[in-house]
C-alpha cells in the first residue's frame, strides 16, 4: 500500500484548513444578506396593501440591515415605481481585512411586487 509524502498530508490539510477559514469568514455576511434580500421581497408584496411613502420603506430596509448588522445607508436604497409595482434595490459593500488583503465584497439585494 503506498503511504502519502508528510508533505502531501500537510499541504491538503493546510488546504482544508484554508478553507474552512474563508467559510467561516464570508459565509455570515452572505446569510445575512440572504436575510435582507427575503425582507425586501416580502416587503414588496405586503406594501401593495400598505402604500407607505418611500421614505417610511427606505427607513425599514436600513433599520433591518442594522438589525442584520450590514453596513447599508439610506443612500444605499434605491425606490422605484413603475406599472408593474414596486421596485426595491440595495446596493452595499462589505470590507473584511485579512491578513495582508483586504475582501470588498458588493451585495445587490433588490425585489419588485410584480
């Protein structure tokens, strides 16, 4: 039976290791705008019924992605009217310092109530 090099070992479980760091590091940012991303599409559908102004709807997109703890600002929501409902977009960027490299990863959640 042919046994692997020490080195061989190593280096996959180096690589594994890499991995599950990375998973760790990203993978909540990418839950919590998954999070945000089925709030602005429930809130499209219910607000049919609502009609709030944009500003209220702008205020509760920014204050669940507080909640969520993503640095989303009310410039970063964007409020569209159109014949087929209403179009909510957010648009918003996530920095992460690693060692030696900085990870700007950019997030565009949006919904209409078509």
């Amino acid at each position: 039976m042919n046994r692997l090099p020490p080195w061989r070992l190593a280096a996959g479980i180096g690589v594994l290791a890499a991995l599950f760091f990375f998973l760790a590091v990203f993978a909540p940012y990418y839950f919590r705008n998954l999070e945000l991303q089925n709030y602005v599409s429930e809130m499209t559908h219910r607000v049919a019924a609502e009609t709030p102004s944009d500003d209220v709807l702008r205020t509760r997109v920014v204050e669940k992605a507080h909640q969520l703890q993503l640095p989303v600002m009310a410039d970063n929501v964007r409020i569209g009217h159109a014949a087929e409902g209403l179009q909510i977009d957010v648009r918003y960027m996530v920095s992460i310092n690693l060692p030696g490299y900085t990870v700007n990863l950019h997030f565009y959640p949006g919904a209409g109530s078509r």
